[in-house]
C-alpha cells in the first residue's frame, strides 16, 4: 500500500504527437445575384468581407501565444486574409496546399450554393437530408473529397513535426469532414462551422486521430 494520490490532471498533448489547428476563414462578400464570384480551379473566390477582417485580427490575437511551428492556407484568397494577422505577429509565412480548398460544389459556385441555401432550395434541402454534396449537379464525389482533405491534413502533419502545433487555415467544409474522420461519425455531423474558428484535431505517433475541441468561438 502506498500514499501517492492520483489527481485529475489537465490534457496534456502525448509525446511525439502533433496538434491539427484548424480553423475556417473568416467572414467572407456577401453573394449578389446576378453577380458571381470570380473563380480560381473554378472555386468561388471571395475577398473577406469587413467583418471578417476583424475576425482574423481577433483569431490572430489568440493564436499568436501559441507554439505554432507551420501555417497553412487554401489557394483561395480569403484563408490568405484570414491568416495574414496570425503571419503578420509570428513570423510564420503561410504555406499553400492546393488540397485545403474547399469542396467543389459544381453548378453551385461562385455565390451560387450560398444564395440556393438562403432560398430553400430542394436541391439544398435533399442535400442535408442525405448527407452528400454529390447531389449538387457537378459537384465533387464524396470519396474523392474525403481522400483529397485526409492526404492535406497528413501532409500538414508530416510538415509541422512531432511534439507540436500546425494552423490550417481553411474551409467549412473541410473542416466538417477533417473532424467526421476524427470521430467516425455520420458525414454532416460537424457541418454547421463558424467563420473564424478553431477546431483542434491530436495526431497520435501510431497515427490515430483525437477531436479535442470543435468550433472554439470564444476570441470573437
């Protein structure tokens, strides 16, 4: 028989692990009809709306005490916005990885799926019924979309390191499936991400996956 206690003890990251920060852009123009997006790899392109610059300064204020080793953004412009701040007080250039975009959602882009969304649009409402952004004509299969953001997320990982912490800065969608592999879960569990979060994935050296907060608003 000893005297050792055991307390409850805060979470610590194990040894040789790696922290997957991930965090969605900022606020982004608002979608006019009639007005499309411009594209790039025909992905809609929006700037950050105002507010969203404001978000950013407020993610970058709480990141930036953080032992961050890498940031990493999406090819389009408003992860590049919202990481400037966080870039701008740590020194860390952000790094652009073609497999952070978004999903593709085909005949929906530019503006298009946020406007459908706002009108109550069947195809929209079959959509989060069934859990697939393949019902959206054109859109990216969701095998391929899962494939393509799991290899960005390891390849985030493999760059940062061990025993330390990476920022992906990127989108909802994303985020939302990044989190569904975490758990398991069913495919639109984590759908509803709010601009400029943060959502902290653990990656275990035997390559397991620990969700360990989701959808962190509390700098905004």
């Amino acid at each position: 028989m000893t005297d050792e206690n055991y307390h409850q003890r805060p979470y610590e990251r194990p040894a040789g692990a790696t922290e997957l920060v991930l965090v969605r852009h900022g606020a982004s123009a608002a979608a006019v009809p009639g007005v499309p997006f411009p594209l790039v790899d025909g992905h809609s392109d929006p700037p950050l709306a105002p507010e969203g610059e404001l978000q950013a300064r407020a993610l970058a204020d709480r990141l930036a005490g953080e032992p961050i080793a890498r940031v990493f953004i999406s090819p389009l412009q408003r992860t590049a916005q919202t990481a400037a701040p966080l870039a701008a007080l740590t020194g860390a250039e952000p790094v652009v990885l073609h497999d952070l975009r978004e999903v593709y959602v085909g005949e929906f882009e530019g503006g298009e799926f946020r406007i459908r969304v706002a009108e109550g649009d069947p195809v929209i409402a079959r959509l989060l019924a069934e859990e697939r952004w393949d019902v959206i004509p054109g859109a990216e299969p969701m095998d391929a979309f899962a494939l393509r953001v799991r290899a960005a997320a390891d390849e985030v990982v493999a760059a940062a390191g061990p025993d330390c912490s990476a920022v992906a800065v990127t989108h909802g969608g994303v985020i939302a499936e990044l989190c569904r592999q975490a758990t398991a879960s069913r495919a639109f569990a984590f759908i509803n991400v709010d601009n400029a979060s943060i959502s902290r994935i653990v990656v275990l050296p035997d390559g397991g996956w620990i969700l360990r907060s989701y959808n962190d608003t509390a700098h905004l």
